[in-house]
C-alpha cells in the first residue's frame, strides 16, 4: 500500500505543477500551518493526536482535496502524522472490509431470514438504512438513504445523482416469505453500497487503497470511456452490462461478503445462501445445478411439471426458475418440506439459474 504512493511522489522542488496529482502553493501553504514535527507528535496522547487531526482534516475537506497522496507525496506534514491521517482517511482493503461488513450482517438480528420474515415493510427499510450507516462507515464513505421503490423488473439500484439506493418495494414484500427474494435483497444491499463506493472514489474522494481499480472503475462508470450506459434489451447488451469493471467489482464483493456471513452464522442448520452466485457460475455449473435440483425436487416429491434449459446461459430458463420456485414456496406452504429443506432448494435453485442484479 505505502509503495504504491512512494513510486508517484514528487521530487522535492520539483516546479512541473500538475493540478491532478500536486496540490497548489496556498493549499500547501494551508496544510503546513498544522504541522507538528515527529518529535513532538510523538509525546502527544491518542487524544490529542485524534482532536489534532479533526483539524487537519477539516483543512482537508476545505481545500476539497480529492486524493490524499496528494498531501502524502509532500513534505507538508511529518510522516508519522500523514500515517495517522491516512488510517482515519483511507478505507480499509477489501480483505478487512469483507470481513468487517460480514460482521455487521452475521450481527444483525433483524435481518435473520427467521426474524425477517416477522417485520413490515416499513420496518425493513428502517434495518436496510441502520446496517447502510454501518457499512458505509466500514467504507469511508457517506451513508446512502434507502427507499423502496417501485422498480418493475429491477433488484435495485444506486442513484448516483441523489446519491441514494432504491431497491424495488415488491421484491421487499416478497423478502419476508420467499427466501430466495430475502437472499437477493441481502446480496443488493452489499452491491448497491459498493456502487457507492466506487462513485465516492472516483467522483468524490479517492479512500480506496488500490488507486489503479478506481482508474478502472472510473473508466466504465456512467457509460464510462466506452458510452455504454447497459443497453440489457439484447443477449450481447446483457454480456457487455456484466462484463463491466464496475458491475464485476459489485458482484464479487457482495458474493464475497455473503460467503463470509454465513460462515459466521452458526445456527448449524443448512442456513447457506447460495455460495456460487449464478455469475459466477458456468453454464456447465449451471447445467450441473440443474441435474441435481430436479433430482432433489422429486425425491421430495415436488413437481414442477416441464422445464426447459437456458440456451445461452446453461441451467434452466427463467420461465422454468419461476415455475420450480413456486412449485418449492408450495410445498414449503403446504408443510411438505422442513425449513432448512427449503432454504437448501431455493439456494440450488439459484445456482441454477442465471439471473440479473
Ligand atoms: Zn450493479
């Protein structure tokens, strides 16, 4: 992490100014008022050393400076107070993010599928926005509000203008009875936040510690350097959307972020959502999915009637997913099946399908 910014800094007295990576003679002028020397920085309490840097970055935020290499790449203030500011400035990497962001999930009580399934509508969005404040603060970024809105067709989405995330009002009402719907909107609350994430980066405030992603993300986000805004009406438009930095970046750290959970879970029953995310499946993945699901299926006696496969993507179509879904949510209604049975089918459902977030 300290190299990376060590192979971009400056020479000293170097007159070449670069708005984009140098900070200009008042904003250093500025900075260098709050300096204090390694000697004295190190006799100073924690305290002290937390009220002082509220200062700095007040200065920070004032002289809106978007990347903090920028003050790193100077000898404006002592390196171990740049250390200190770049703890309190900079998100943490993804491996400790993943991790933390779990452990706000696998803590939450309310979004347990068991509790979950008791709350209103209302009461849903109140969780959703409490642990967004969470995890926004695990990413250095402002929280977004979350609303559930009408979204025909759509799991949600993050609103780079209003700097809000809708996810859709429907699939929330779903949620409460439908596992699989309460998977999803779990996996959308983690993505649409990352999407936040990458937009504070590249829009706001550079806080990601690998400074090149944010050059990837920057270079697809809002049709990005290649126009393409997610014309999803075509197979190709489909594959082009998916394949975007930004859209892998959100995929991977939501499944990520899922799988730590529920190893974090510990209620010992079957309680997994699905770990290979249809994305990331194969269609040969997919297709393997698919085999076992209508096995599973009928050794407990469900039967959907005829399902067909996915040409393009392997595993069954969605006409067929929707159909073995409500064959599934039936038999769960009529007592048939136990929970965990249930919860196991949705999820080997889901890997058999290829679905859009
Ligand atoms: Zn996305």
């Amino acid at each position: 992490m300290i190299e990376e910014y060590e192979d971009i800094t400056l020479k000293e007295g170097s007159e070449q100014t670069d708005d984009l990576t140098r900070l200009s003679d008042s904003q250093q002028a500025y900075l260098k008022e709050v300096n204090v020397p390694s000697e004295d920085w190190a006799k100073m309490t924690d305290e002290q050393k937390s009220d002082h840097l509220d200062v700095v970055q007040a200065r920070i935020e004032e002289l809106k400076v978007d990347n903090l290499e920028k003050v790193s790449s100077t000898n404006l203030l002592s390196p171990e107070m740049i250390e200190d500011l770049k703890r309190r400035l900079e998100a943490p990497n993804d491996m400790v993010q993943i991790e933390q962001v779990s452990d706000v999930l696998a803590n939450c009580e309310e979004i347990k599928f068991e509790n979950w399934q008791h709350l209103e509508r209302s009461e849903k969005v109140d969780v959703l926005n409490q642990l967004e404040t969470k995890i926004a603060s695990i990413e250095h970024r402002p929280p977004c509000p979350i609303t559930a809105k009408l979204r025909p067709g759509l799991w949600g989405g993050y609103n780079p203008i209003t700097k809000t995330i809708d996810i859709n009002r429907d699939y929330i009402d779903k949620s409460g009875k439908d596992y699989y719907f309460y998977s999803e909107i779990v996996d959308t609350l983690v993505h649409e936040g990352r999407h936040a994430y990458q937009d504070y980066n590249v829009n706001e405030r550079i806080v990601h510690p690998r400074h090149s992603e944010v050059e990837s993300w920057s270079d697809t986000m809002a049709g990005g350097k290649w126009g393409y805004w997610g014309d999803c009406s075509s197979e190709l438009g489909q594959r082009l959307y998916e394949q975007q930095s930004v859209e892998i970046d959100a995929r991977n750290f939501a499944a990520d972020v899922i799988s730590r959970m529920e190893d974090k879970i510990e209620d010992g029953s079957s309680h997994t959502m699905a770990k290979s995310i249809s994305f990331e499946g194969s269609n040969d993945s997919r297709d393997i999915a698919k085999s076992e699901l209508l096995s599973e299926l009928s050794s407990n006696h469900i039967y959907p009637g005829t399902v067909y496969t996915d040409n393009l993507w392997g595993g069954l179509d969605s006409f067929s997913g929707n159909r073995v879904r409500d064959a599934i949510n039936r038999a769960r209604d009529n007592g048939s099946i136990s929970d965990s049975t249930y919860k196991h089918l949705i999820d080997k459902l889901k890997q058999a399908c290829h679905h859009q977030a």
